[in-house]
C-alpha cells in the first residue's frame, strides 16, 4: 500500500470526467462517439490506481464536482486527476481547470491558460512555429471572412477543419481540399456549426503521434507511434476523419523499424519542445507528420484520452508494459509536481 501524506492528510484521489454516454452521440452509428472519455474508461483508471495502492473514486463531471465542493468542508487531503472536458461550449476544455484553480485544489493536467492555447490549434501553432515547423495556415472566422480572404497565398492541397475541436470532429473526406473554389465551400458548410476554421496546407508524409507523460527534466514516458492505414504508412493524400476515429482504422508501429536513429531522437526532442513551450504538465499527446525527414507539428492535446482503447492501449501491447504501470507513471508524475513532501 502507498501510503501518501501532504503535510498531516492522508491523500485521496478523486477522479473527473463528463462520459461519453452521457453526451449526444456526433456519429451516425448505434455506438456512441463524441469527444468525451467512456465509462468504461475512466473505471479502468480507478480500479489501476486502487490496484497501485492510491485511494481513489470516481467522482463525476462538473456537477458533480461542484455538489462535492459544496458538501466538503476541507479538500487539503483531495487530488482531483482531471478528465473533465466540460460541459458543451466553445471552450468547454478550460472549465474544470479554472474551477479548480479558484477553489484552490490541488489537479492534474495543465492549468486554464495552457488548456485553451493547447486546444487553439492556430495559437498554439504560432507559438511553436520558432522552434519547429508548422503547415502554413490561415484562419476564418465568418461567411465574411470566407468571401473576403485571399486563399490563394496557400498551396493546395490544404485541409479544412475547426480550430478548437478534438477527436477529428467536422473533419470528413471532403475537408481535403485540391482547390480554392472546394476549401471554401467547405469552409462555408463548417461554419455553420463551428467557428473559427482552419485551412491548412496538407503535408505529405508519416504520421507520428507522441504520449508523453511527466514534466520537465522528469519524464516518465515519451512514446512516439507511428501509424498506418491497410499497411501504408507513407501518406500522399490520407486524411483522419471522425469516422476514422471511431471505427479504429488507424494502426500503430513503434518508430524503430520506420525511422533512423536520428529522426527518432528529433522526434522525442520536439515533443518536449512542444510539451514544454506550450506549458503542459503531467501527461499529453503531440502529433506530427514527417516529410522528407522535417518534423511539422499539426497539433497537441493536453488531455488525450488515457484509456486502454486508444494509444494508451497501444503502448502497452507494443512495449510489453502494463496499463497498470502506466497509470502508476502518471498518478507518480502528478503526485510529484502537486506534493512538496511524501513520506
């Protein structure tokens, strides 16, 4: 048994996160897709850090955080591990950190500010775009914007998507767009549901995602996977939609059979450039694509879904390491950061 004390208080964990099926399912299928984690989940995450030895519960999502706070007379002794994406807003991801932090609770994961950069694929992208390369990319905001924009400045093919979503959302088959005349009438169909929308140069190449868990100078886990749809791994016009998400095409090697040495190394470097630059804490996913041996950076997550279904799931079939042990790594990694003393 762990035995973790803050100052006098036995810690408890206490688990966050609006679930999937409680939200509109977004797919046309009888199993439910949204960007919410599942039940099934977070239940994973509660009986792993149990089994670990931590006390933990799962607590709920946002009212059942506040009913909690209203109950508790003292939350000295809690560490709320957040999963809580929020409730349906436009920036729905910066809601649970922002609570917490004007209750003053101890929580894992990134703090507000770095939760609405990260979830900014656009912002987040002119932060990085100093250190690593970034896809050339403009952003609208309106029918107006759409109508008055100059898009030839881009080179096609470019994808067209929202700005702030996660879990491929609004991105179809036809967001890859050859021409000016397709980006903007795609544009136009997204912008009825979302706003801004980001057109994006296409890059060619491999796709790399990257979990990292820890903090600087302390990480735990930086694990890039390198995927492949029907055995290609080389991308000339592939693009991952929703429906690519929920029905799990997608396929994951480890980078040592793919890449060099040296591009390996580049790789995990720039994914702690981007964790760090960006502020992210505790754990996150990066994503890239390689061409021709340059690294771009598409985008991060700052809280990508750890569950044993996604590239969590995945890490532990490729590496021979346990989803236990991973979910040790995390909770040790939050610990570390929130507790100025463990005995």
């Amino acid at each position: 048994m762990i035995i973790l004390y803050y100052g006098e208080f036995f810690m408890k964990y206490y688990v966050l996160a609006e679930l999937r099926e409680d939200h509109e399912n977004l797919m046309n299928s009888n199993t439910v897709y949204n960007d919410y984690v599942s039940r099934k989940s977070m239940n994973d995450l509660v009986v792993a850090c149990c089994q670990n030895g931590y006390c933990c519960k799962f607590l709920g999502g946002t009212n059942e955080l506040k009913n909690f706070i209203n109950i508790s007379k003292n939350i000295e002794d809690c560490i709320f591990i957040n999963y809580n994406y929020g409730t349906p807003a436009r920036f729905k991801r910066g809601q649970s950190p922002i609570f917490l932090e004007s209750i003053n609770a101890k929580y894992s994961g990134s703090d507000p500010l770095t939760s609405l950069i990260v979830n900014d694929k656009a912002f987040s992208k002119k932060i990085i775009k100093e250190k690593i390369n970034v896809p050339k990319s403009l952003l609208l905001f309106s029918e107006k914007d759409v109508n008055t924009v100059t898009l030839d400045v881009l080179n096609y093919p470019v994808i067209v998507k929202p700005n702030s979503e996660g879990s491929s959302l609004g991105i179809d088959e036809d967001s890859y767009c050859n021409s000016e005349i397709l980006a903007k009438d795609k544009a136009l169909d997204l912008l009825k549901i979302f706003s801004p929308i980001l057109i994006e140069e296409y890059i060619p190449g491999f796709e790399v995602t990257v979990w990292l868990i820890g903090n600087k100078d302390n990480y735990k886990l930086i694990q890039p996977l390198v995927i492949s749809v029907d055995d290609k791994f080389y991308f000339q016009n592939k693009i991952f939609t929703a429906n690519d998400k929920a029905n799990h095409t997608r396929k994951y090697s480890l980078p040592d059979a793919i890449f060099p040495n040296y591009i390996i190394e580049k790789i995990i470097t720039s994914s702690k450039t981007v964790f760090e630059e960006l502020g992210m804490r505790d754990y996150g996913r990066i994503d890239f694509r390689i061409y021709d041996d340059t690294i771009y950076f598409i985008e991060a997550n700052a809280l990508p879904i750890f569950s044993q279904t996604s590239e969590i799931g995945e890490i532990v079939k490729l590496c021979g390491i346990s989803y236990n042990e991973l979910c040790n790594k995390m909770i040790e990694s939050i610990t570390e950061r929130l507790m100025s003393k463990t005995d």
